[in-house]
C-alpha cells in the first residue's frame, strides 16, 4: 500500500493550505491525511499550524497537487508576460 492509498502525503514537501474557522484565515494544514466524505469524494483532514485546530478541507490530494502546478504555472506566465513598466516624464 502506498502513501496515497493510505491516506498521507504523496510529496512531503507539499503544503497543504486550508481555511481555519478558528483563525479565520487560510493556514497551513499539519498532519493532512485524506479520508472519504459521505459522498464517497476525497477530502483532507488535519490541524492548524497556528492554534492547532482541526481543519477540513474539500478535495483530497489530486486537488492539492493540481492547485500546485496551476499556481506555477501562472508565476511562469506572469514572469515572461509581463512587460517592464516605464516611467513618462514629469512634462509630457
């Protein structure tokens, strides 16, 4: 049985970011396994890094792992795409 089929992390150096009801921010997930929902879909459970809270959060690790490689794939774009800024003189 491997890490995904057992519920852990694939990527260990995969940070898992979820919403904290208590800190009412998005925090950093610690101790992340996937576990079923009702539904039969694939959702993360774990705690807050901050408070130490429990947290959910909806998707299991594929969403993670694609939300990931969305994420740098847009800084990639960003970087290439965007022109440098120029500055007009006071006068025109």
């Amino acid at each position: 049985m491997n890490a995904a089929q057992n519920g852990h992390s694939p990527d260990a150096d995969l940070v898992v970011l979820g919403y904290c009801v208590h800190c009412r921010s998005r925090r950093p997930m610690q101790g992340a396994i996937q576990v079923c929902n009702r539904r039969g879909g694939r959702d993360l459970k774990g705690h807050c890094a901050v408070c130490g809270k429990s947290m959910y959060r909806l998707g299991g690790w594929d969403s993670v792992a694609a939300a990931a490689q969305d994420a740098q794939a847009t800084a990639v774009v960003k970087t290439i795409v965007t022109p440098p800024v120029v500055q007009n003189p006071v006068g025109e």
